[in-house]
C-alpha cells in the first residue's frame, strides 16, 4: 500500500493526483489522501484507490492512513502550514515504520533561501530527514502551472508579472515530470539520492509570453501583490510569489548555478501549452 498525499488534485500542479494514476496504472495498491469528500474523491474511487479524509495537520486524521503503508508522497499546497503538517506526518510515518516518504520541496530549499517558503521547506526536509523515514526531497523549478493561472488571470493578452526584462530566465518544469520522477522513486526496491533537482527547461519570461501567445508585462511589485490577492487569495501564496519574482528579477538572465536541466526528455513549455488549450 502507498500513501499519496493532495490526491484530489488542485490548480497548482496537481503532482499528488497525477502519481495516484501513475501507480495505479502500475497495479499498484493506493491510498489516496484528500481533504475533503467531493467529486475528486468520487473519481479517485472509481479509478480505484482507496480514499481517506482528513486533515494533514491533524495526527488523529494522519495516523489511520498510515497504518500499513510502507511508501508515501507527501505534497502541501502554497499556503500556511507546511510545518504543522510536515510534523505531523513525519511522526505517524516514524511511529508506522515507513520505509521513504517522497516529498515535494522546492529547488532552492535552504536556511538562506530567498522566500519563507523555500526555508520552510528546508526545515521541512530537516524534520523528515530526523524521522528516518527514507526520505527524498524533489527540488522543484517553477512549475508551468504556476505562470498559467498567473497567464489565465491576466488582462487583454498580457502576462503580467513583476520580472523586470523579457530576458529573465526562469527555471522551469511541468507537474507531470514531477509526479513521474515521484512514481519512479517510490517505485525503486533499492537506496536512491535523497535529494533529486528537477528542472525540464530554462527559457526567459518573454519566451513564456511568446509560446502562450501573450504580450509580457513588466508589473510593478506593489501592483502585482494587489493582483495576486484578487487570483489567489492567499496572502501566504501572494507573500512567496513575491519574493519568488523578485529573486528572478534581480538574477535576471545572468547563469546561476541552480539553473541546469536535470530531466531527461521532459515535458517542454511548448507541449505544456498545446496540451492546455
């Protein structure tokens, strides 16, 4: 039995239902956790994997699902209580004896990242890391989906973001290749890198307009926060998207060590594009 966390899926990847069906698919048994009983987790059932609801920071929720499972992909949406959950989840997975817990971080997770976000999922990583339960960290680039719903929210055909210069380069990589990389390692019966860098492209912002067929718009920071809280409404999400672009914009399109494709024959941003319209 493996445990996949975000089964129902959501608008910013959805890699946790993309790796049900990739194990499905397999034949393999599949717990899906979902947080609430909708019409996803109708599906999610007919596709055939069992479905727990609950709530990830909740350990009387997270306990009963881990009870006989052996692998787990944990995911947590850009929103408040990463911490929680992860502290949570890392203490039933130890108390069960989970073998490796696959989980989504981000590509430059550390104590001096540039966002909250990215340190959190540094303390993140540490507190797997202390449970001992195998675990593996996806370091992921920007995620296509990310820069679609910011395309779906814009205005007139403009892609609206505060990267200064259509030269701004920008790592990239689709969900899916996220989720293949997280199948294939939950997958693997021997020892594996804890930590996988995924990057599928590298292409600069005005690129990402070009291949959307949108005009780039170089958005003032301040006007993009007001934006970005009428899209996301979320001011944990608006707060590391800001401080996201404001690292690309100050980078710019100077080389950076992070920024190296790490996936073979991945998804590209112009198949991304096609498959979405």
């Amino acid at each position: 039995m493996i445990l996949v966390t975000g089964a129902a899926g959501g608008p910013q990847g959805s890699t946790g239902r993309q790796v049900v069906e990739l194990l499905l698919e397999r034949g393999e048994a599949v717990r899906a956790f979902v947080h609430s009983d909708d019409h996803r987790a109708e599906e999610l059932r007919k596709l055939g994997a069992e479905v727990v609801v609950g709530d990830l920071r909740e350990i009387s929720s997270v306990r009963p699902a881990v009870r006989g499972v052996r692998r787990a992909f944990f995911t947590y949406p850009v929103t408040a209580g990463l911490l929680d959950a992860t502290g949570v989840f890392a203490a039933a997975a130890r108390e069960e004896g989970v073998e490796r817990v696959v989980e989504v971080s981000q590509l430059d997770a550390g104590p001096e990242a540039g966002t909250p976000r990215m340190r959190r999922h540094w303390v993140s990583e540490q507190v797997f890391d202390w449970a001992g339960v195998g675990a593996v960290h996806l370091r992921a680039a920007v995620f296509f989906e990310n820069l679609a719903v910011v395309a779906a929210a814009g205005e007139g055909g403009e892609l609206a973001l505060p990267l200064g210069s259509r030269d701004t380069l920008l790592p990239l990589v689709a969900a899916a290749d996220v989720a293949r990389a997280g199948a294939r390692l939950l997958l693997e019966p021997g020892p594996v890198d804890p930590i996988c860098l995924l990057t599928g492209q590298m292409a600069t912002i005005g690129q990402v307009a070009d291949a959307m067929g949108l005009r780039y718009v170089d958005l003032p920071p301040e006007q993009w926060e007001e934006r970005a809280m009428a899209v996301y409404g979320d001011p944990y999400a608006v707060e590391h998207l800001s401080h996201l672009w404001a690292i690309f914009r100050f980078i710019g399109s100077a080389d950076h060590p992070l920024y190296r494709v790490t996936i073979e024959r991945p998804v590209t941003l112009e198949e991304f594009v096609r498959s979405s319209t």
